[in-house]
C-alpha cells in the first residue's frame, strides 16, 4: 500500500482532534452534574421547576469562569457548552415545532380587514379547500376569489387591496394576476418578519444551540429548543404576536428615591426570610459548589447581608449631566431575580403617586460588564391602568437600515399619516425627556427628544450597533405593519426524565453491540479480527468526533445509523478477509493474497458499489426526510465514509505490519476455520421452491394491509399522542373508558415499555385552530386521569421538567394538513431512493437484468416487512406504526438488501466477465463462494439489532423490528428472489 505514512499521519491527527473535541462534551457534563448535585441539595420535594430553578442558577454562576484548563488553553463553562456534543430531543428533552404563519391573517390585514362579500368568502372557501390540498394558501384564495368574482369584482378594488397602504403598489387598473404577484411579495416579506421575531426571541429564551429554519415557501418555520424545559414558556413565546410600541420614559432621576426604598426593603424581606430558614448541615461537597456560586454553607449570615442593589446596580443621577433614560444595569442572570422583587406587592406599594403605573422593561442587547460578566440596562416606562402604549406600531409605514453622519448604522422608520400625527404630538410634549421604542416588551432604544419630530420619520440607534443588526431591526419592525400570527402545526415534546432514561438505555445497547461484534470477529478471525476491532473504535471515534466538531445533532436513530454503519464496516472487513481466505486457498502467499484481498479486482469493487448504494439511500433521506430521519440518514453518510477509510486503510496498516513482521496470519480461529469450507448449493434449482414462499408471504401480507390495515403514527395521519408515566401499573383498557367522557369517543391507549406508562392517542379537536386548543386538550387529559394521579397538580402533570411521580412525559401533536404532506414526502423519499439506486445499478453493470434483479428483491422486502407490520401490531408489545421513523427503517432495509446483492452480483460478474452468457453453475458457484460473507454479515449486523432491540429505548422498539426483520428478508431475497430474477430475465434476453 503506498502513501503509509500520510495516512498514518492523517488517522493520528483527525484522532487526537475528535478527543480534543468531545473532551468538551466530557467536562461539559462534569459542570452540568455538578449543578444537579446543587439542585437537590438544594430542593427538598424533587420539584422540576424549583430544580431547574436552581441548576439554571448555579449554571449562570459559572458561565464566566474557569472551568476547564488544558494548559495552553483555558475555557469557561459558556465556552465549553458551546463545543459540546449537540444531543438531540429524544436525548436531552426539549421541543420540537413547526410553525404555521397565517397567510390568511396577512390577508386581511393587507385588505385593512375588508368586508367585500366576495373577498370574505373566498377566504372562507380557501380554509375548507386546504385540508385536502397541497397547495400554498394564496393560490387556493386566489382560485376560490377567481370564481366567485366572474370578471365583476377585481383584487385591486378599493374595497379590497387598492387601500391607501397599499396605494403605491397596487392601482385599480391592476389585473388580478398582478395584484397576486404583489400580494406574494407582501407575504414573503411578512413571514421574512415573523422568521426574524422567533429568531430575536429564542436568541433571548437561553437554551444552547437552539435551530430556527423556514421550511421552503410554504410559510413554515421549524423551530428546535433542545434542553428546553418550561415548555408553557416556549409555547407562548412562538406563539405569540409581535408587538411594536412607543412609550415615554422616566429618568434615573425621577426613580431613584424609590429604588432606595426598594433597596432598604428588600434587605428587610432577605432579612425575615433568613431568620426563618434552617441552617444547612452540609457536605464538602456542598460547600465547594457553595464557594463556587460565592455563597456560605451558613444561609443565615449571606442573606442579611443582601438588599435589592446586591443583584440592581441604579444609574444615580448626582448632576443634570448624569441625568438619563437608563435608571439602572444588572447582571444577566440576575434579571429574574430583580424582575421578581420589584414586581413584589410591597414593593410596588412604596412607588409614589407620579409613578404608580411604572413599568420597568430590559434592554434587548446585553453588554460586557466591569467583572467580565454580560450586564443589561433597566428603564422605567410610563405606562397606565389600562397598559396602553400611546403610539402603536402599526403606524409604521416602512423601516430600513441607513448610516447616521458618523457612518454608523441606524435603523430609519417611517410613519403613516395618523402615526406621523401621533409621533409629532408625542415628540413635541416630550423636548428635552426621553421617549422608548419598544418592541416584545425589550427596549431598543429611548433618546432624549431634542424637538419635535413632524415629518414622521424617526431613528433608532444606538453605539454597539453593528449593520447586521440594523438589518434584522428593520426586518421586525415591520412587524407592527402586518399581522402575522404563528401557530404551532406540529410540535414534539420529550421531558428530560424521558431524554436521560434514552441515553442510559442507548449507551447500553450501544455497548453491548459493540462489545458482541468486537468478541465476534476475534472468534471468527482471530488475530486479523483483532485489527479489525481496531479499525472498528477508530472509526467509532472519527464518527463521534466529528459529530462533535461540526455541530450535528445527535438523535436515537442517529446512534441506530451509527450502529447500522459499524455492521457495513465490519461488512468490509468480511468481504476483504474472505477474498484473502479464497487466494490462500488457491495456493497463493500471504503477502500476494493480502494484496489480492485488498485490491479492485478482490473485494475493493463489491465494497464500494455496495456502500454506494447505501450512501444514495442516505442522500434520498437526507433530502425528502425531516427531524429524526434526518439525523438518521447523516450519521448513516458520515459512517459508511469513515467505515470505507478505517476498513480499507486502517485494517490495511495492522495487517501489512503483521505481514511484514512474519506473523502467521490465518484470518481464522480453530474454532471457525472449516465454516463454509467446499459449499457448493444448487440455489437456482430451488428458486421456483422460493418463488412460492416469497409469493405466499406477499399474498398474505397485502390480504392483511388491504382488510386489517397498517396502524398510521399521527405524523401520516394526524392527531396528538401522549406519553404518561404512573405510580402505579395501570390497565390500558380502564384508561380508555375513563378518557371516553372528556374526549368524546375513547382513544388508543396503549402500554409504552413498562405497565407503569401509557401512551394515550387521540384526534380530540384536532381540526380545529386556536392557541387555546392545545391547552384545552392536555386539561381534559388531566381530568380524565384524574383518578389515577393522586395529589399530582396541573402544573407537574404537563410536560417539561423532571417529573419526580406522575405526569405527561413527552408530547407530539401533528395537524392533518401537515401529516399529509409528511407522506407525501415519505413516498417520494421512497420512490426516489428505488429509482437511484435502479439506475446506479444499470450503470455499474451494464445490464437491465441485474437493476431488474434488485429493484424486484427490494419490492418483496418492502411487501414483506409492511405484512409483517400489518399482521403484529395489534399483538406486539411496543409501537408498529407507519410514520417517518419506518420509513428511515424501510429505507434502511433497502439499502442494506441492496448491501447484500450487490456483492453477489459483483461476484458473478467477475465470474461471467468475458462470457456470453450466464450459466446456472456460475451463477451457484457465485452463490456459494460469498454465502460465508453473506452469513458471517447478517449474524453481526442481526447481533447489533437486537441488542439495541432488547436494550435500546422504548421508542425505537418499532424501528428496530422492522430493521430486523429487514436484515433476515433481505439476506434471503438476496439469495433466493435477486439472484434467480437477474438469471431468469438474462436467460429471457439471450433467448431474444
């Protein structure tokens, strides 16, 4: 092998960065451990929320300082979170949403709420065509306004479009045609907006990583909080609309006398509360983590030394010249502390009559502090009874980013004619005081008015602004110009309980696997399956390290990728020491029959075409799949590339060096050393015997899909699905009657993993729309369970946080309009995957006989897992139904048939290469030289399966069984449907 050197220098270098990179991950979770250890010490009643609470504050402690030192490096708790390992939601917990943007709210408000007849209904009659179209909401309004009008009314009309806001682009003397074109730019622009204020706002929420992405055209954004916990939070933040405001502001000055109030009480309250608490009796432990967040063991003595300003740092006004729109600054962690003492009843009390409806709002963008640490301004905004802004943002007519003299960037804003009216009257009143923009309840920005503004323009600027920022400030501002409401379609909610109990059971499972392959290629190998083994951890590690690197996200089908590619990569190493076997056999050395192995014409020919099969169905997943299937379809890329490199390269450095060193090479054991020695089976002459069975099983199974049915999971056919953990066994059936009456019809209950928790389907209200609906679901949840969750409130049962006892344990709702764009994409996914791979084919061997031979085998093994499916799923006691995740495992099965006959094929034509036709005996002798590689495969990558089956979470039961069952079809489609196919329509074509 040439080059020996740089690959060496490459498999040490790329090793050492993939340790260097998830030893990140590695002291990660030594802090994020240590904060639990807080937690609990700190929380005596388990309570998820209080201990969030207190593992969010010891985190934000440590956010700044030195946690990790490398010697030439040192890293902070924020730096290393932001390197580690990314886990996905079915690991760490979180949220999962795909938001809808009403494109039929951005109508009316572009219509100025019109009441045309026609205009109305055709709004009324696009709402009903879209739960049974794919097409984008303006097209179907469109159509539906195109009919109703007859030539008469026009979209231009002033009654409808043609509006004053409107007046610059679009004329009466517009078609209908025209007047769409704009109206999809307005809309474009619109969900441009909305796609910015989520952005904002979860750049604020403080989970790590977060992921927002539109979803092409249609006005979808997805949205992905890993770690989120107060689900309620995220909700609402999605969810609601955004909200421009103008306020005018009180100065330092007009609010320090009350924060000096504010301070002394404060102290008195920490003081009372003090005298009340029990002095902890702590370990060393606890009085490390103590130090840590600068806190004594000894309660007491800490909190009467606290007041408001411990946490509130005023802007003391000591000169006119000090007088200013900020009152105050805080540290960032801090802010809920503050927010909490002064929204405090006694608190309040001590605001005087000139400031009685003062509210205080943070600034949107946070600075460095003095102590290294990121500090927030505070302002104290004139409100009133009824919290009415005296200017809204609907008055803003068009905002953009601009340069100030000073070549700084601003964000210029423009007024309607009654805004122009209101900011001039604002701005007059106020000379000389200062007036806030405010937008999502954050400050951005509150200048001293020098004069009054009359030609309704404004700015906003401000010292740390930087042009990108400008840009996505202008983008929200327009917010304020139309409506566009979001509301969450489809969401995913795993509770962290839920993530933590996934990762122990995937890291067993993953163990295992790994632990069953490595002592399984040892006994067949020996000292070659030891190099093997080698290669295999090397190529765990490139995996994982540059998972780590690169930012993926890591999810359980993710791991099942992983482990579905440590099979294809123990896969090579078979095919490659078998071929050596074969040339050792024939009486060639080791070195020649090491190179032979090692060589195009040996196994490196039937390894690459089947690792480019599996490589194109990744791609087709990658492409039409989404969420999990995604993460699945990544890791199975990355796996099969670095499998390909530590299989051919690696494995060839250890055994080169055994080689040279004279070691008896065997490449077996005494116990495998006659296996599949002098095979010769007549596979072809049982073919019809095979046609039969095959047939049957087909019969069968389509019988059943056709009169049983396929059980749909609610992403194909809609509905929400509930996870729900009991004290005690529960009884599937007297669950369903017991939720009969609050959800009208009785749900699909079901046992999930042990007798102690349900999963509870339901279509309960699914069609219809409203942010209150979700809510109003999961409350009738919780009075129908009532019975069964003890003293368990409300508020623990709903999803998110630890759950110590009852309660919902994870969540996914999906909307019917979106599930049946889920299988569309599912079905192409899957037709595009068959036609890849068909083609691929035709062009790697030249012959329509063998793309024929397995495009049939892989139909048959798709017929025969989705009998299988059809038969169980009522018997079986884990989840068989069809959604995304079986249609990665179909998919998977696929490519893993494909695996299979592609070698098979490779070795007949080696065998046919330069003769006319294909024989039977050729074709058996084929058969029978690869049925030790075929065997010896499918053994390591069944023993992978199931201990994932049988160790692995829950929720990837179902996947794995039907990978399973594909493994053992499609080995013997390979054999007995592939193989005997391709000889029939070749013999078909040469009698032609």
């Amino acid at each position: 092998m040439q080059n020996k050197g740089l690959i060496k220098l490459f498999a040490i270098l790329f090793g050492l960065v993939s340790i260097y990179q998830l030893s990140f991950t590695f002291f990660a979770n030594k802090v994020e451990d240590s904060a639990k250890q807080y937690a609990k010490a700190n929380v005596s009643d388990n309570n998820g929320r209080s201990l969030a609470r207190y593992e969010r504050k010891y985190l934000d402690s440590v956010a700044n300082k030195e946690v990790v030192n490398l010697g030439f490096a040192k890293y902070s708790y924020d730096d290393i979170r932001n390197k580690e390992m990314n886990l996905g939601l079915d690991l760490k917990g979180g949220i999962n949403a795909i938001l809808q943007v009403s494109v039929k709210d951005i109508l009316i408000g572009l219509s100025n709420d019109s009441q045309n007849t026609t205009f109305k209904q055709a709004l009324t009659n696009a709402d009903e065509a879209q739960k049974d179209s794919q097409e984008n909401y303006l097209d179907l309004f469109y159509n539906e306004f195109e009919k109703l009008s007859n030539d008469g009314v026009k979209l231009s009309d002033p009654s409808i479009f043609g509006t004053k806001a409107l007046r610059d682009k679009i004329d009466f003397n517009k078609t209908n045609e025209q007047v769409k074109s704009t109206l999809q730019e307005e809309i474009n622009t619109s969900i441009n907006t909305a796609f910015e204020v989520l952005r904002s706002r979860i750049d604020k929420f403080g989970v790590v990583q977060p992921n927002i992405q539109r979803i092409g055209t249609s006005g979808r954004i997805q949205v992905e909080l890993p770690g989120a916990k107060d689900i309620d939070r995220v909700e609402k933040l999605l969810q609601s609309t955004a909200e421009l405001q103008f306020w005018e502001v009180h100065t330092n000055a007009d609010v320090q006398s009350f924060f000096f109030a504010a301070n002394a009480k404060v102290a008195e309250m920490l003081k009372d509360d003090s005298t009340t608490e029990k002095v902890k009796d702590t370990t060393k432990a606890d009085n490390d983590i103590d130090d840590l967040l600068g806190e004594s063991s000894d309660s007491t003595n800490v909190e009467t030394q606290k007041n408001l300003f411990t946490y509130l740092f005023p802007n003391v006004a000591q000169s006119q010249q000090q007088v200013s729109s900020l009152v105050a600054q805080a540290r960032v962690q801090d802010t809920a502390k503050v927010n909490s003492f002064l929204k405090n009843k006694e608190i309040t009390a001590l605001l005087p009559n000139n400031l009685k409806y003062t509210k205080f709002l943070w600034d949107y963008k946070s600075q460095p502090g003095a102590d290294g640490t990121e500090v927030i301004g505070l302002y104290a905004i004139k409100s009133n009874r009824k919290d009415k802004a005296p200017i809204d943002g609907d008055v803003i007519a068009d905002a953009k980013q601009e340069y100030d003299q000073l070549s700084k960037p601003v964000v210029s804003m423009l007024m309607n004619g009654s805004g122009t009216k209101q900011w001039a009257k604002m701005t007059s009143e106020n000379v000389g005081k200062y007036v806030a923009v405010v937008l999502d309840n954050y400050v951005y920005t509150a200048p001293v008015v020098n004069g009054a503004i009359t030609g309704g323009s404004t700015q906003i600027s401000g010292g740390t602004m930087t042009v990108t920022e400008a840009q996505d400030i202008s983008t929200v501002l327009k917010a304020g110009k139309l409506p566009a409401p979001a509301r969450i379609i489809q969401a995913q909610v795993v509770g962290p309980s839920l993530g933590k109990e996934s990762i122990d059971a995937s890291l067993w499972s993953f163990g295992l696997a790994i632990i069953l392959v490595l002592v399984w290629m040892f006994l067949y190998y020996g000292k070659a399956g030891l190099y093997a083994n080698i290669a295999l951890v090397v190529n765990i590690l490139f995996i994982f390290g540059w998972l780590a690197s690169f930012g993926a996200v890591l999810t359980l089908p993710g791991i099942a990728g992983i482990i579905l590619t440590i099979g294809m990569s123990v896969d090579a190493n078979v095919i490659i020491f078998e071929r050596i076997k074969e040339a050792l056999n024939g009486g060639k050395n080791l070195s020649e029959s090491v190179d032979e192995g090692f060589s195009f014409k040996g196994a490196l020919s039937a390894i690459i075409d089947a690792n480019i099969t599996t490589f194109l169905t990744g791609v087709i997943l990658f492409v039409f799949g989404t969420g999990p299937i995604k993460g699945f379809a990544y890791t199975l890329m990355l796996g099969i590339g670095t499998s390909l490199f530590t299989a051919i390269f690696i494995t060839r450095l250890f055994i080169d060096g055994g080689v040279n060193k004279g070691s008896n090479l065997t490449f077996n054991t005494n116990i495998s050393k006659d296996w599949f020695k002098n095979i010769n089976v007549e596979f072809l002459q049982k073919r019809k015997i095979a046609y039969i069975i095959s047939g049957f099983f087909i019969l069968v199974g389509l019988v059943s899909i056709f009169t049983v049915g396929l059980k749909q999971g609610v992403d194909f056919k809609g509905g929400r699905s509930y996870i729900v953990r009991f004290d005690e066994a529960m009884k599937s059936n007297e669950v369903a009657d017991a939720l009969k009456d609050v959800f009208g019809s009785a749900p699909e209950v079901k046992t999930y993993g042990s007798d102690h928790q349900l999963k509870i389907t339901t279509a309960f209200k699914i069609d219809e729309v409203g942010k209150e609906v979700d809510q109003n679901v999961q409350s009738a949840l919780y009075n129908g369970l009532k019975p069964y969750l003890g003293d368990t409130t409300y508020e623990d049962f709903k999803p998110g946080f630890e759950k110590a006892g009852n309660g919902i344990m994870s969540y996914m709702k999906v909307e019917p309009t979106i599930a049946d764009d889920i299988k569309q994409a599912a079905l192409w996914a899957v037709l595009g995957s068959l036609i890849v791979v068909f083609l691929y084919i035709l062009l790697r061997f030249r012959k329509m006989a063998y793309s024929i031979g397995a495009v049939v085998a892989v139909f048959h093994d798709v017929l025969v897992v989705l009998g299988v499916f059809s038969l169980l799923y009522k018997f079986m006691p884990f989840d068989m139904e069809i959604g995304q995740s079986f249609i990665a495992a179909i998919l998977t099965v696929v490519g893993y048939s494909l695996n299979d006959t592609v070698v098979i094929f490779d070795r007949i034509r080696e065998f046919t290469e330069g003769k006319n036709t294909v024989t039977a005996s050729l074709v058996n002798k084929a058969l029978s030289s690869t049925l030790g590689r075929t065997i010896n495969t499918s053994l390591t990558t069944l023993l992978v399966m199931l201990a994932i089956f049988f160790f692995g979470g829950d929720s990837i039961k179902g996947f794995m069984f039907a990978l399973i069952v594909g493994v053992v079809v499609g080995t013997y489609s390979s054999l007995f449907v592939a193989t005997p196919i391709m000889f029939d329509v070749s013999k078909k074509e040469e009698n032609k």
